[in-house]
C-alpha cells in the first residue's frame, strides 16, 4: 500500500478527522434573503467552509507525530493501523462465549474499532558516547532493548468506566464484533525480522562467508557494532555487478531500508535540537544532510570503499577519482571541491559523486537495523559517530544550495541561460551570467547538476574578488 497526501487525506476523512478540524465558529445566517442565483459553490459561505484533502493529510501526519512523540513508535503504527493504513499484520481472534466483553454485549450491534494505546515516554535518541573497545557491547545494550520492548507489551488495565474495555484488554486491539453469530477480537501484532539472506544451496556456506569476510573486523570496529548475522554484512557491501558472490543478494533492498532509517534518524535529530529550528529550517537541514553527496562522502572519509565488493571498470574509475578528490581535500563536505576548472575558460565540470557510495552507505544502515532485531537506536549508536560533526555544523547554519546562495547574492544581476547539450551526448552545459562580473559556465550530467556547477563556479569568482 503505497503512501501519497491523497490517500492520507481520505483516510483522514473516512475517520472523521475533518470533524474537528476548524479554525471559524460557525456564523447564523442573517434575517435578510439570500440571492443564490448564478451561484456555483456547493455549500453556504456563511455556516460552511472547505477544507482541502492537503490539509486533513498535513493534520493526520501531524497525529501521527503526536502519537509518536507520546506514545512511542509503537503507538504511531497503532494509530496508523486504525486509520487503515496497513503498517501492522492483524489478527481476528474469536472470543469465547464465557468472555466478559461477549456476555455483556450480547444484544450490542458493531461500532467503529479504536485500538488501545499504551502511551509511554517518548523515546530519546541516544547521545553519542565514546567507547574504549568493541567487545560485546551490541549483545548486552540489545538486551535491555528487548526487556524494554517486553515491558511496553504488557497489557493495559481498563476500569469498569471504559464503555468497551475490559481488565486485560491487550495493547493495540481493536472493539470486537459480531460475525456470523462469533465475536471476534482484532488484535495489531508486531513485524517480524526477514530471515537471514544467506542462501544454503551450496556446501558450507558459512565457511565460505566467513573467507569472503576475511578482514573485515575492521569494517565492524569502525562502525562499533559486531554483526551477529554475517551474512547482511556481505549483502549491504555487494554491488549487481559482483557475480562472484553466491551467498545474498545484492545491497538494493538493504539501500532502500536503510534510506528510510537514516531519513526517519536525522529528522528525529533535528527536531529534538535544542535550538528549536523552525519547520522550513527543518525541512533545510534535513534536505542538506539527507541527500547521496553528505553519505559518499560519509562512505569515503571512514573508508567503506575499500570493502565494496563490485566487479564495474566504469564504477572503480568513479570511485578512484571521487575518493583521490577527497582525500586531498581532507574529506570536506564543502561543494566547491566537487569542481573540475579548465585554465582557458570560467568553466568547471562536477565531479561525479558515484551514487553506488552513497547508497552503500544507507544499506550498511539497514544491515544494522535487521542483525539488531530490527532497532533504531542500534543504528543511530553507530552512525551518530560516523556524521556527528555534519549533523552539530549543518544544524548551528544551515548551508544554502549554491544557486539560492547565488540569486541572494545578485538578486538583480545573475540570469542563468539555457541548457545546451554537449557533443557526447551525456552532459549538459549551464551558463550564468553576472552583470559587470563575467560570465561562468557548468557542466553536468543534467540541467540540475550544471546549473549548480556554473553558480558555485560564479561564488567562487565573487569571494575572491571582494576578498581583494
């Protein structure tokens, strides 16, 4: 079930969240009459006033950060389960005839299921701590996850004022109805870890892991998490192009999850920050630190290409170069060593930021996230001290995309051109033109990307002007 603002809306609708969404009192309708001739709107002004799908999705996103800040992860799938977005598999369970809910229903028609929820603290993420060693230290904080997890299950006590409730009514059921003469009590569970992606058609696959994993404790030391399952280890660090792996699969699947994860951590982050940002901050730094060039970079300053298993001439070249371009620059996040400058011309060409990095980077996160029983705060222990610098920089001021940086600049005087293709067909030219400046011009492998080249090209020409 795909996820969009429409159908959020519509959920919100079919709940009645509508309902009590309004900002007007409603106003009497005056004494004198009221010319509805030639009118097209299909309800009245006065007492009545249209809310857009747009809002009703923007409000039940917003309980569902509600629910989430108060009721934890587990009680935002709750709600989301009882808007009907299907997040958590269901069971209908039959109660029997001697249930105190059956016997004191008998006569009671079906209503509108609302699921309990447990509310409990909100859960923090954890902040970064230093650690002198590697050893056991994911076995021993996974447990006391999972006493945890086990004390937020245990089921809610209901007094007798409850209009449904019953004592030991479980956490995340819903009302119980009537079908074909059985009441039937539906219970939300809990998503169960995928298996382990090692495949057993071979002789001795673990042997043959733990040899193609050879040297790779070093991988794990710097992530500070020791992989119970080995084998998603091998997966998050397999391109398509690496035939020689028969174990798992490629890293896509992982790279999708762990985009999500990283996505959900870093928004998570933010909004905690004590320094309060605004939602349109939020939404900029989490657009400048959630994005393929922070995570390559990321990828190559903590040395995750060198355990990279792919079999790509094309991709082993992007990867010397972007990797050498780093190195020389100390491993910069700063956009202005991404360029390639020719001597006869104001002309730089972006350097290629192999997206296969970046997404190595997300995938080891969701490898993390599925060894460690599927936990957040696993994940976030880890890379909270691969990006902990990027993440307090980014968030005392937010970087500007250099185009925006550009425009603030010379509001009046830069007037991008248009794209013009080159003659290999694969890039794109981008010239801008600053009034009394000169003129720069980018290249890219698409309009987006050479526009940014040519105004980062103009930024630097600017500095260093004005610095004389």
């Amino acid at each position: 079930m795909y996820l969009s603002q429409t159908r959020i809306g519509r959920t919100g609708i079919l709940q009645g969240i509508h309902y009590f969404q309004s900002d007007t009192q409603e106003q009497p309708v005056g004494d004198g009459p009221v010319d509805s001739a030639g009118c097209f709107i299909p309800y009245n002004l006065i007492t009545q006033h249209s809310i857009p799908d747009k809002s009703i999705a923007d409000c039940v996103e917003a309980l569902i950060g509600a629910y989430l800040l108060e009721c934890g992860p587990r009680g935002a799938l709750l709600f989301m389960s009882w808007l009907g977005i299907r997040v958590l598999p269901r069971h209908d369970l039959p109660l029997p005839e001697n249930h105190p809910y059956v016997v004191a229903h008998k006569d009671d028609r079906e209503d509108a299921p609302t699921p309990v929820i447990e509310k409990s603290p909100s859960p923090r993420l954890p902040k970064r701590e230093p650690r002198d060693s590697d050893s056991d230290w994911s076995d021993e904080e996974e447990e006391d996850e999972e006493e945890d997890v086990e004390e937020q299950c245990v089921p809610q006590e209901l007094g007798p004022e409850e209009e449904w409730g019953w004592p030991g009514r479980p956490v995340g059921s819903l009302k119980p109805y009537l079908r074909a003469g059985t009441w039937y009590q539906p219970i939300f569970g809990a998503l169960k870890a995928p298996p382990s992606p090692l495949l057993r058609y071979i002789e001795d696959p673990e042997g043959e892991l733990e040899q193609m994993l050879s040297g790779y404790e070093a991988l794990e030391r710097t992530l500070q998490y020791r992989f119970r399952d080995r084998a998603l280890l091998l997966q998050a660090l397999t391109h398509a192009s690496h035939q020689r792996n028969r174990l798992t699969d490629c890293y896509q699947r992982l790279e999708f999850l762990g985009d999500a994860i990283l996505d959900y951590l870093i928004t998570r982050h933010l909004y905690e920050d004590a320094r309060r940002h605004s939602p349109g901050a939020l939404t900029d730094l989490r657009s400048a630190l959630v994005n393929n060039t922070i995570f390559a970079t990321l990828a190559a300053r903590h040395g995750f290409h060198k355990y990279f298993r792919h079999m790509s001439p094309g991709l082993n070249e992007v990867l010397t170069k972007y990797v050498k371009i780093q190195e020389e620059n100390g491993h910069s996040i700063s956009e202005e060593h991404y360029l390639i400058h020719e001597d006869e011309m104001e002309q730089a060409e972006d350097v290629e930021v192999p997206k296969a990095l970046g997404d190595l980077f997300e995938s080891v996160a969701g490898a993390i996230f599925l060894d460690s029983g599927m936990s957040l705060d696993a994940v976030w222990r880890s890379y909270v001290r691969l990006m902990g610098a990027e993440l307090e920089a980014f968030s005392a001021a937010a970087p500007k995309s250099p185009v925006r940086e550009l425009l603030e600049a010379e509001p009046d005087t830069a007037k991008f051109g248009k794209p013009e293709r080159l003659a290999d067909g694969r890039r794109v030219r981008v010239c801008v033109e600053v009034f009394g400046r000169g003129t720069f011009k980018g290249v890219g492998r698409n309009y987006r990307i050479a526009k940014g080249t040519a105004a980062r090209c103009a930024l630097r020409h600017l500095k260093i002007h004005r610095a004389r």
